[in-house]
C-alpha cells in the first residue's frame, strides 16, 4: 500500500528546448513555485553575480547555457516532482537524449519569437520514438513575437504532434494583457515590471462576464473572437491522447516575469502521467512491483570540484531502493552496496534513506557502472532504450611540418 501510495505521488519529467528559448529561467520559476529556492539566478546579466541554480558547472556559468543535465527533487501540493533540466544546445545533445529514456513527461519550451528552432525538432523526434507525453510552453510573450495561431499550426507542422491550447495570450509584446485560462476559466492579468502572484488571478464564469470588459477594455473582443475560434477548430482536451503522447497541451506565458508558470505547474501535477511501466529485454517491469530494479542513465564526474567524485544517476523503475542494502549490477554479475545514496538539487546532495519508482538518486561509483547498467534484487534482466554514441572529434590537429614535431608536442603538453 505505502508503494502504491509513493507512486501516485510522483512525478518525474525533463524540461526541453532549443537554446535560449528559456528554459532554464523556466526551471527556475518552477523551483520557486515549490518552494525549493527563495531567489531565482540572473542567467545572462552580466550585473548579477548569481547564476542560475541548475546551472552549477563553469563553463555554464561562463557561457550562459546548460551543458549537462541538472537533477532536481521539490514538492508542491503533495507531489514529489523529479525535474531534469537539460543542454539544450546540439554540442550537448546526447546527454538529453539520455535523460528521456529516464523519464515520463516532457515540458517543451518554445520562443514565441522565434517559433519551433532546428533542435526542437530534433528532440521532438526523440519523444515521438517513444510516445512520450508533451507539455508546450510558448514563452517570451511579453516580447513582439509571432500570431500565437501562426505559432500553433507551425507547431502542428514542423513538430508532427496535434495541439490544444489550454491558456490563451491577451495580446502580446509592449500591449501584453495577461492569459486566459481555457481550462479551468480563469484570468491572470500581466503588469510590467513586476512579478506575477495569485492575487492577480481572477475566476471568470464564462466570455460574457462582465469583469472581462472591465478588466481588458478594447481588447476584450479580440479574446472573445479568439476563444470562440479555439473551440470550434481545436478538439477538446483529451488526457488519454495526452498520455499517449498524440496531443499537446499549449500554454502561453513568460518565464521570467513569473507569469502563466504556476497555471502551467498545476496542470501539470494534474495530468502528468505517473512513473510508468519499463521494457528489459526479457519482460515489462511495472512500477508495483515489490522487488527492487532501475538502470543507470548518466554518469557525472567532479560535480562537487573539491572532490574528485563520480556519480551515477539511477532512475527506480520498480519497487523501493533502500540505503544500505545489496543490489545485483547485471552486467558485472556481482553484488554491490551503497552506502550515501543522494538526491539532488543541481549540484547541492543530500542522503536518502529510501527511493521509489520515477525517483532519480546519484549512487558515488569507483568505476562499475557503465550508461544502460541496471541493478536488481537479483534478477538477470537489463533495460531497454538507453542510446549510446560513439565518441566525436571536436577539432583535430594536423602537423604541417615534420621537422617541427617536438616543438608541437612540448606545446601541447605544456
């Protein structure tokens, strides 16, 4: 009963996108929102000295972006919500592929300037493979950006996945009202300059309410027009054909004015799948189960750089990891225990005494795991799904004189 309960409480899911599309910011707000930070890092001012919190590595704070995949456990009304920000930059792009297979929902980050971006197609690919169920966030709305319908049938395009919005932008850029909540018919006004809070959401009971006129003035009618052409084009929400990864729900909002997030969060924790069944090569590994299995997704060394440490990252499948106790490694057929199993905030560790399926711990490893290694309770079965890439060469260098060898290598080596 305590498993069963522990999972539905899950919910663990990977925040994708195109570089600059905003993220990371996203990621940040979320863990406000959580309670899980009190001050979200300026990502790119060169006037704040704070770096986002996911991004703890220094070349991510050098260049602004996120290289590797950053795990991070909060809760928010009554849910355990495993978040992994990832690269969302190409050069870094194996590692996110990685990270999918270990999770069971997405949140897609689009830039409402720039619209769907090469790389998101390339993820998009990478969730369709495995029908994996897609959140949209259209963010940037405060910005002059493109007709959010535009947007839509561009996602439907290029992305191959039906759409439904579920928020809707009161206009956008310098004229930018708020949004309108389609799926629970509420209001959330924008104001410059200043970070969006519950006081300014306001229920709404249908278009003809009159708080809509005194709220939005001219710009009423244009929503009205708008929400009535959503409903009749666009089919109603379906969470099945959510879950099945066919339809995607779309939410319109800015990420750093904190605006349209907590509508996007709550629905999330609403229709987010809970941790799902896994496919090993010998049968499917459902969460219920009472005995212990997960596989090993990532590998990170030196997170702490005053320790040369490495860190394998496990996603629990099945059943409950206890600290302290033997666990079979598949492939090394050999029993290992593990003594400070950890969960994350970005870089920050702390001990975990239990772990259920959709969980993600670090386990400290001296060089027995490998990507794709799973551990059980002592069954022969290893999991299916994870990608592997063989190494690539980012510059190579040529001697153009042979006479010169020994000045070059004293050079490289220096």
């Amino acid at each position: 009963m305590l498993l069963k309960q522990e999972i539905e409480k899950r919910r663990t899911f990977a925040i994708i996108s195109h570089p600059d599309a905003g993220k990371t910011t996203l990621t940040e707000k979320l863990l406000l929102f959580g309670g899980a930070i009190q001050v979200a890092g300026a990502v790119k001012s060169n006037k704040i000295k704070k770096t986002a919190a996911s991004d703890f590595m220094e070349i991510e704070k050098q260049r602004g972006i996120s290289v590797a995949t950053s795990v991070m456990t909060f809760f928010y009304k009554n849910c355990q919500i495993n978040l992994l920000d990832t690269p969302g930059h190409k050069d870094f792009a194996e590692d996110t592929y990685r990270t999918l297979t270990a999770v069971d929902s997405v949140i897609l980050v689009i830039d409402s300037v720039k619209g769907v971006e090469p790389q998101t197609e390339k993820l998009m690919e990478v969730c369709r493979m495995r029908n994996t169920p897609v959140i949209i966030f259209i963010n940037k709305m405060d910005r002059e950006g493109q007709n959010p319908f535009d947007l839509l049938d561009e996602l439907e395009e290029k992305l191959f996945i039906h759409t439904r919005p579920l928020s809707w932008p009161i206009s956008s850029g310098s004229t930018f009202q708020g949004v309108y909540n389609l799926h629970n018919k509420s209001l959330m006004l924008f104001r410059a300059n200043q970070k969006a809070s519950d006081s300014d959401v306001l229920p709404i009971k249908d278009m003809q309410d009159p708080l809509l006129d005194k709220q939005l003035g001219r710009y009423v009618d244009q929503l009205r027009e708008d929400v009535e052409l959503i409903e009749g084009v666009y089919e109603p929400f379906n969470k099945q054909l959510y879950s099945e990864g066919l339809l995607a729900p779309v939410f319109f909002g800015s990420g750093i004015n904190n605006f349209g997030v907590k509508e996007l969060l709550d629905t999330f924790i609403e229709i987010a799948p809970e941790p799902k069944s896994r496919q090993t090569d010998q049968r499917t590994v459902t969460p219920e189960e009472s005995k212990f299995s997960g596989f090993v997704f990532k590998i990170h060394a030196n997170i702490d750089p005053r320790h040369r440490d490495r860190i394998a990252f496990l996603r629990v499948c099945s059943g409950m990891f206890e600290r302290g106790k033997f666990y079979h490694h598949v492939r090394l057929n050999k029993d290992l225990r593990f003594n400070n199993p950890a969960t994350f905030m970005a870089q920050e560790k702390s001990i975990v005494e239990q772990a259920f399926p959709g969980d993600v711990i670090g386990l400290y490893d001296t060089g027995n795991f490998k990507i794709g290694d799973t551990l059980t309770e002592g069954e022969e079965l290893m999991f299916k799904g994870i990608p592997s890439f063989s190494p690539e060469i980012f510059k190579e260098l040529i001697n153009t004189d042979p006479m010169k060898t020994k000045q070059l290598e004293k050079e490289l080596n220096s």
